[in-house]
C-alpha cells in the first residue's frame, strides 16, 4: 500500500503570501497588527450598514410609491438578511473592542516596567 508521505517528493513552495497593509519594516511594529486589523472590520463594517441602509431605504421607497407603479426596485439584501448583517457588525465590532482592550493592556502593563 503507497504511503501518504510527500517528504520524498519534489515539491514547489506556495507562491502566497500573507496579505499586509503595511509593508517594509514597519509591519513589525508594536501595534501594526492592530491597524491592519481595524482597517479591515471597519471597512467590513462600513460595507454592512451601507448595504443595510440602501435595502432599507428602498424598501421605504417603494412603500411610498403608488401601488400600480412600475419603478418598484427590489432591495440588496431582505430584512433577515439585513439582521444577520447587522448582527455581524456587533460581534465584528465587538471584537475589535476586544483586541484594542488587549492592546490597552499590554501599552499600561509595558509602561509599569
């Protein structure tokens, strides 16, 4: 029965790389992690209550057009999709509370040495 071992064969390395905002040196600097990271959940953020906002918005459009109209437009997302969004903004939002209180911690505790 072959072996599931690939150690014997020739191999390519993986062409990815870890996707960075900040490049160069800098990258490895104390709070660079946590910019990288509130950069991305607010633009996730961002993206959720705008698609929240629009849907909302025209399904209050289209409750005050006439009922016979024709420029009716059906919103991006439905209402319990519109929830689940939001709901994900919280926990995102939430989580980046956390990672700035564990930053907090670690700027007050290295400031008491």
């Amino acid at each position: 029965m072959p072996g599931n071992s690939t150690s014997q064969q020739n191999t390519i390395p993986p062409s990815h790389q870890h996707f960075r905002w900040i490049h160069g040196p800098r990258q490895h600097e104390a709070l660079a992690d946590f910019v990288e990271l509130a950069k991305d959940i607010s633009a996730g953020v961002n993206t959720c209550l705008d698609i929240i906002y629009a849907s909302d918005l025209i399904r209050e459009q289209n409750a005050d057009a006439d009922a016979d109209a024709d420029g009716l437009s059906a919103p991006a997302v439905g209402k319990a999709d519109a929830a689940r969004l939001f709901r994900l903004s919280i926990a995102a939002t939430a989580l980046l509370r956390q990672a700035a209180d564990e930053r907090i911690d670690w700027l007050n505790t290295a400031h008491r040495r």
